[in-house]
C-alpha cells in the first residue's frame, strides 16, 4: 500500500511538472496565463529593458532642430561630437520599460549593431532575420514576440564610449566593433562606439585581501598614468626616436602597465592621482575603463586616489569615484561624507589563510588639487584638519580592535597621496641610492602637519606620485638622529604627462611585504632600458622598524 501511494505521488508530481511548464512555454508565445498571475510573477529583469534606440542630430544654425526627443525618451547625455563640432550636436536616446509595463506593442531588443549595410547583406549568418535601420548606422533586432524580454538577450542598456582605443571594463557589456558613422568627426580621439548591456547588472563582489601562503604581499604603485580620450599624444618620449619616433601615449602607457602586471603579479595596485589627464579626456569614462579593463581581465584588485587633473576632464571627483567604486576587483571607496575631499578611506590585508587578523593597513588620502589660497599658499593644496583627524582616530579604532590585537606578529601600516608633503623639500633626507630627484617637490605651501601624524601613529612610508621624474626614497629622522619615516616617490609612468630632463624613463614602483620577518623591500621598474631589472631595490622597513638604506 505505501508503495503504491508513493509511486502514485511521483506520477502526479512529474506530471503536473510537465503541465506547468507547457503552460509557461505556451505563455512566453500566446500569454495563456491571466495579468494577475503575470503580475505575481517576478520580473526577469528587475530594472528597465531596451525597445528602441534613436540619435537625435540638431545644429545651431538650424533653430527649428533639436537634440531633445520627446518625454519617452531617455538621452545618454554624452554629445557624440564631443562639444567639438562647430554647429553639430547629436545624442543618443533610448527608449526603455520596465519588464511588467511591456505591453503586445513593445517590441524588445535582442541586438544591436553598427554597420554601412543591412546585417543581413552584409553577414551570412544572420538568415532571414529582419534589422531596423536607425541614423548613425545603427540597425537593431527587436522581437515581436510576447514576454521575450525574459531573454538573456535582452538588451537592459546602452552607453557610449569614445576613441578609436576604446575598450569596455565592465561584465556584462559588449562594445560594437564599428564607430557610429556620423559626418565630420574629428578623427581617432573623437570616435564614438556604442555599448550595450544584456539581462540585469553582474553583481560585484568586493575582493578580500590575503597576505599569501609564503607570508609576502606586493603593492604595485602606479602614478600618472594621464589616460586621454583617444590614443593621446606622447610628451617627451624617451627614447625620442624609439620605433621610428612614432608614439601615441595611451597604448605605449598601457603596453608598459600589461608588462609589469605580467611579470610582477602584484596582489594588489595602487593608482596614486592623475590616472585621467583632464584636459585630453573630453570622456573620462573611456580613459577609467582602459586602465580598469588591464586590471579586470587579469583578476587583480586595485585601489585609486584622485590627483589635480583626474577632475579636470568630463566627470568631478565624486563621479570618478562611483564609476571607479562600480567596477569589479575595485577597493575604491568614497569615504566618510564629513571628511574634506572624496577618497579618503583605509584597505586591510589579512593575515594568511582565512584569518581574519589584520596583518597590514593602507591609508589613502585625498590631496585636492590647487592652492584654495593663492595669494598666500601658492602651488597646491594641502591636508586638512578632518582629514588628520580622521586619520589619526581612524588609525587608534584600529588598533584597539580585535582584528588588530589578535594579530600575532608586527602589523604595519603604509600611506598614499598624490601630491607629496612639505617634508619632501628636505634636501638632506634624500636617499640618492633609492633614485633621483631632477625636479623639486612641488609640494603644498602649507604644511598641516600630515607628516608628524604619520609618525605619531606609526605609519612606517607613505608614497606619492605628481612630480612625474622624481623617484627617490627620502628618510625622515627624528630630532635625536633616528629613522621614524620613509618619504618615496613612484616616478610617472604614463606618456601623456610631461616626462622630460633628458633620458627619463617612464616608471612604477614596487613594494613588496614580507609579514614573517615584518620587512618592506622596494624597487621600480622602467619601460624601457633595463625592463628586466629591479631598479634601486632598497629595504626600507625591518624588524617592522624604519632603516636608514
């Protein structure tokens, strides 16, 4: 008897199965089901779908013409001219639902193209497929099916990206292979590409740091890197005739970045300021996402900080910053709302394994930009008092915490700036055998006591970039003679910055953490010359104590 109940429950369990999801197939083609079913039901998509795309084109000799659709339509607010072109503006819009406001008009899109020709002339794959022209050279695939917005195909958004180099940095998104095809854009750096997103956003996890198996963890600082909108122009190349004097900055820059990122595999990187060069970065979405995308691919967490011209190109500190925070493998964060500047926060590395001691910590800190105070303070701006502050109670919470106090051998801590401090001035600190200092500091007229509070809380170095041909390491003693803080540059490392005084090398500077004898090594590698070589290698910390070199 109990067999047979069971046999019978089986039976009835598989065949209603197989009804239900006849029914469901049956809906996603001739919605059988009721609305209020379909209301009850979740959402495929819980954000917004694609179902048209459009670029509006108006000129400023044209009154009657207009770069604004109407209400339904969401425009992308990038000009796709870039603001370069003399009377032509155009955008692109979008129109999008929500998946339970689609009705039988809606029309899905399930794929986007960018071509001269009808996909189906000019692709052999495409059968009897039926392409919508749209300006620009745009030809979309919508379906006329029901529901079909349950597709992984979906398109969910679209975007727009610029440069005959750009690349797209985040999961998910697809960038077409063909510029959009508009009359008199001025040339490579102006190209503009769409991007589309299908089914929801890739949720982002963020990456938790590990000092490794051996005991070790290396930091790869990499300064000024200034990105543009476009390949960019090479400052001050060296050599000058390297590849026949041929030299366009961003792919140089990067091919150096790929380079070092291969042969180091650092366990984390440090973009220490100017990783956008503003005024050549008409779209400085499209400069983040070519250093972002070296990182991404190769799974390796990073963290940025802002210089003066990171701000100075289409985006403001703050969204920088939520572009660079959304990315996967990224440690970036805003910091506290009450804190001067934006990026000001702290990174943990744990202990080996899956401890959940603390065995390092990374400060942060954003250096602003200009003098608030030109007439007085010429140059740059310094630290603020909430950002000392902040710091320095930050720095003691961390320290009475269990995470800290639980660790067992010497914790060490490590800061980055981008502008360096007033004490990088002292000429008789430089370590001349950790590098070379042709340009002077241009360091802040002001000096907030940022340094004294690093000593104070036992940082042991703090690093900067800015000052693109300094490399050096300079060791600041205490008033008795005794080493208490190791003051480095990382040198630039990008050819959209100037990069002159003869026979400079673009650069990056490495540190590498060793938790079981508590030492800190550093060195720097170059882009050419001597690219095997690690450069000026010095230990700066042992014994979880500041040496002189």
């Amino acid at each position: 008897m109990t067999r047979r109940i069971v046999r019978t429950s089986i039976q009835l369990g598989i065949l209603t199965l197989i009804i239900l999801l006849l029914v469901f197939f049956l809906d996603n083609r001739f919605n059988v089901l009721p609305d209020a079913i379909h209301n009850a039901l979740p959402a495929h998509h819980p954000g917004l779908v694609i179902t048209d795309i459009t670029v509006a084109t108006c000129s400023t000799l044209n009154i009657l013409s207009s770069c604004k659709l109407d209400s339904k339509w969401h425009r992308v607010e990038k000009d796709l001219y870039l603001s370069r072109g003399w009377l032509t503006h155009a955008f692109l819009h979008i129109e999008r639902k929500r998946e339970s406001e689609l009705t039988e008009k809606d029309r899905v899109i399930l794929d986007v193209r960018v071509a001269s020709l009808d996909p189906v002339i000019a692709e052999k794959d495409q059968g009897a497929e039926r392409w919508e022209s749209r300006p620009a050279g745009i030809w979309l695939k919508r379906t006329s099916k029901h529901r079909e917005s349950d597709s992984i195909n979906a398109v969910t958004a679209v975007d727009v990206l610029f440069g005959s180099d750009a690349v797209e940095a985040r999961p998910g998104w697809t960038l077409a292979s063909q510029a959009l095809i508009l009359p008199n854009v001025g040339g490579e750096n102006q190209e503009a590409y769409l991007s589309v997103r299908r089914g929801p956003p890739v949720n982002v996890e963020r990456p938790i740091l590990h000092v490794n198996k051996d005991g070790r963890f290396k930091i790869l600082q990499v300064a000024d890197l200034h990105l543009s909108t476009g390949p960019g122009i090479c400052r001050e190349p060296e050599p000058a005739l390297h590849n026949g004097g041929k030299c366009d900055a961003d792919p140089r820059t990067l091919a150096f970045l790929s380079s070092v990122l291969d042969s180091e595999r650092p366990d984390l990187v440090v973009l220490s300021g100017d990783q956008v060069n503003g005024e050549t970065a008409a779209d400085a979405q499209s400069a983040v996402f070519k250093f972002a995308h070296l990182l991404i691919d190769r799974k390796i967490p990073f963290a940025t900080i802002f210089g003066n011209h990171d701000d100075e190109g289409s985006l403001s500190r703050e969204a920088l910053m939520q572009l660079t925070h959304s990315l996967p493998y990224s440690l970036s964060e805003f910091g506290p709302a009450t804190v001067d500047g934006i990026g000001n926060y702290y990174i943990e590395v744990l202990a080996r394994g899956t401890s959940s001691h603390s065995a390092l910590t990374l400060y942060l800190l954003d250096t602003h930009g200009y003098s608030p105070d030109e007439r007085q303070f010429r140059g740059y701006d310094w630290l603020k008092k909430s950002q000392i502050d902040w710091f320095k109670a930050t720095s003691q919470e961390l320290k009475n915490s269990p995470s800290h106090q639980g660790y067992t051998h010497h914790h060490m801590d490590m800061a980055f700036i981008h502008i360096p401090l007033p004490e990088y001035r002292l000429v008789d600190d430089i370590v001349l055998s950790t590098g070379s200092q042709p340009e002077n500091p241009t360091a802040p007229g002001f000096n907030s006591g940022f340094k004294d509070a690093l000593v104070e809380e036992g940082v042991l170095a703090v690093s900067c970039g800015h000052d693109h041909v300094n490399d050096y390491c300079s060791l600041s003693k205490s008033p008795d003679g005794k080493p208490e803080l190791w003051m480095c540059y990382a040198g630039g490392s990008g050819f959209g910055g100037y990069g002159g005084y003869g026979g400079y090398h673009r650069r990056v500077r490495v540190f590498e953490f060793d938790m079981n004898e508590a030492r800190i090594v550093t060195w720097k590698r170059v882009e050419y010359g001597e690219t095997k070589e690690q450069l000026d290698k010095t230990i700066i910390i042992e014994s979880g104590r500041v040496v002189a070199a």
